[in-house]
C-alpha cells in the first residue's frame, strides 16, 4: 500500500469519518494535502463515483472566482485510474490567479472537478513497444506519476524508464517517494520489480544524478548508466511532459532517434503534453 493512499485511508476513518457532502456543482471534497516544498504541493480529492478516465489524461479543476464564476486549470490526474480517490501534484505560482488560492487549501474544502477527462498521455496514442520512456521537468511528473502506477504499463512494456528533472533535489521528492512507495507495494511491487527504472536528475545544485534529460540522452549517458541500448524505433516508445522550450528540444533528440511524433488518432512512437503554458514562474 502507497504512502499517499494510507494517508487517504487514515485521513477518512480517523479525523474525517463521512466526507460532508459537497454544495458546488462539480464539487470534490479536500481528503489529503501535503506541501513538497515552498513552490510544489499536492492533495488528495474524492472521485466522482462514474468518472473514469486513462492513466495519463487531465481534468479541469479549479475555486470559486471572486467574481463568483468558476477559475479552472487544467491539472494531470497524478493518481492512477483504480484509485478510489483523484490525487493531483501541483505548483504554487504566488500571483497565480488559481494556485495563489489553491495552495490554502485544506482537508474538508470544496475544490470543482470538471469529470471530463482528455489528453495525449495515454497509452493507446503509442504503437507496441519494448520499452516506454516517461520523460518529465518539473510538475510535468504529475501524469506519470498515474502511468507508473498503472499495472497496464507493465504488462505493456518489459522496461519502464521515468526520467524526471528538477532544478533541486527538493523538488525531487514526490517522484523520489512515488517510486519509493510503489516498489514496497504489496500489489505492484512484484509488478515492477526488475522493470522500472528511475533516472531523477538536477540541474542546479550538486546531487549524484545531474543534467538535463536532452543531454543525458543525446550523449548516450543514460543508456550506459542503465545498460539499455541506444533509443530506437522499434523498440522505444516515449511520452514526454514538461515546459514548452524543453518539450521542444526534447522532441529534436528524440526524431534524431528516428522516433514519430503520434496522437491518440494516429498511435506512433512518441507523444507529447504541455506540463503548462508559459515560460516558467
Ligand atoms: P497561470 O496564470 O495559469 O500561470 C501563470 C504562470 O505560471 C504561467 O504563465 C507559467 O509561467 C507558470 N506556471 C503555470 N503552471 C506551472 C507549472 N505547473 N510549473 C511551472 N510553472 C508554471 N500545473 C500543475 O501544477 N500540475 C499539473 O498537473 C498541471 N497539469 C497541466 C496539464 C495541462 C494539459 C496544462 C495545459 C497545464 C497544466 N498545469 C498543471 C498548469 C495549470 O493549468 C496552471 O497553469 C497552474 O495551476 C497555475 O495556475 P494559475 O492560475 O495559478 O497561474
Ligand atoms: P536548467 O536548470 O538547465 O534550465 P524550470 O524550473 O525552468 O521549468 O526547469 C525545470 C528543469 O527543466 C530544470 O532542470 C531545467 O534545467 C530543465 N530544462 C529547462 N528547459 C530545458 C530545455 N529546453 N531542455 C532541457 N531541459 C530543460
């Protein structure tokens, strides 16, 4: 069993009993929240009981404008889809006009959930593969942190690679703890066992792991330090998720691999999704 899903589980039985019922329409009830750092927190939130949805794919979620009118973003669902709770992982942007509010929010309070969920991130957007690369920067871990949970990745690919890169180790940590977590589940540990490997790296302060993904892959270094062969076509398959001048270069190294750029319409070898729109807080 995860951290994050006792923390569920003891939040419902122990301090909160029976959910209060939710007044907005739309409306999901704060179950868990746990703040990362100063600029990065994530929480926990009921499930709409017929909200189904990919491991991989986004929802709209939001507050209650002052002007009264609902202020939704668009939010990866980070929580897997046989979770009975929606967990998102999130930013704290101080002059946002959501996350400002957003990162008050605590246990009992209302957030609003549009149930319709849609992305690229999905599974069926990729031919059949070997090995599935999940390559992230910042919160753009969020729709990976579903997809490694996913016991339909497993059975998909004998190797699952997330690479994920932060400017701070701190900013590390969700991902760090996810991984943690899911090898000691008592479910998908034996599920992941030997087949997922974690690649985090920083940018900006001195940790065992450095360098951005573009160039632990272009100079192959990633490959050796994990001992799997060069990135190809036939055999690799690539979901990526980060800013736009990442997302951007990232897709010239992985074309120079000879990897296809896919969507749900047309499944190729790689696809990719915006982690958020603008260039950084
Ligand atoms: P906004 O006005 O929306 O943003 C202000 C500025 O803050 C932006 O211009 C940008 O420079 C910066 N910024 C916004 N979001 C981020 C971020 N995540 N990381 C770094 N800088 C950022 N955000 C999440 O925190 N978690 C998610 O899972 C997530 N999933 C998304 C999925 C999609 C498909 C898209 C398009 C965006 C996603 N976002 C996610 C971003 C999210 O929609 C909002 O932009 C974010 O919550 C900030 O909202 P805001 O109203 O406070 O500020
Ligand atoms: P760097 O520190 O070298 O800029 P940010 O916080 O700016 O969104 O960046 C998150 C992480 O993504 C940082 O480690 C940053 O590295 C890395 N990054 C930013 N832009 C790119 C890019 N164009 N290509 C590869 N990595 C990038």
């Amino acid at each position: 069993m995860t951290e994050s899903m006792t923390l569920t589980k003891a939040t419902q039985t122990e301090a909160n009993p029976k959910p209060a019922k939710p007044h907005l329409p739309d409306a999901q009830i704060v179950t868990a929240v746990k703040h990362w750092t100063d600029k990065l927190f994530s929480f926990r939130v009921t499930r709409p009981k017929s909200l189904r949805f990919r491991s991989g794919e986004f929802v709209m979620i939001g507050l209650m404008g002052d002007n009264g009118k609902p202020l939704l973003r668009a939010y990866s669902i980070a929580s897997p889809n046989w979770d009975e709770a929606l967990e998102f992982y999130s930013i704290k942007v101080q002059d946002g006009p959501l996350t400002s509010k957003l990162q008050h929010i605590k246990e009992g309070d209302e957030i609003i959930l549009r149930p319709k969920p849609v992305g690229t991130l999905v599974h069926d957007a990729l031919l059949p593969g070997k090995r599935i690369w999940f390559l992230a920067t910042g919160t753009g871990i969020a729709p990976f942190a579903s997809l490694m949970r996913d016991p339909e990745t497993y059975e998909k690919y004998d190797s699952v690679i997330m690479m994920h890169t932060c400017r701070e180790a701190a900013e590390l940590e969700y991902g760090r703890q996810l991984v943690e977590n899911l090898r000691e589940d008592e479910l998908i540990g034996e599920m992941v066992e030997g087949k997922l490997f974690y690649y985090p790296t920083t940018t900006r302060e001195d940790t065992a792991q450095m360098g951005r993904i573009t160039d632990n892959l272009s100079s192959g270094k990633v490959f050796a330090d994990l001992g799997l062969p060069p990135m190809n076509p036939a055999e690799d398959r690539v979901m990526v998720c980060g800013s736009m001048a990442f997302n951007i270069d990232v897709k010239a190294v992985l074309e120079g691999f000879g990897l296809r750029e896919g969507a749900n319409s047309e499944p190729l070898e790689y696809v990719v999704e915006k982690a958020f729109v603008g260039e950084g807080v």
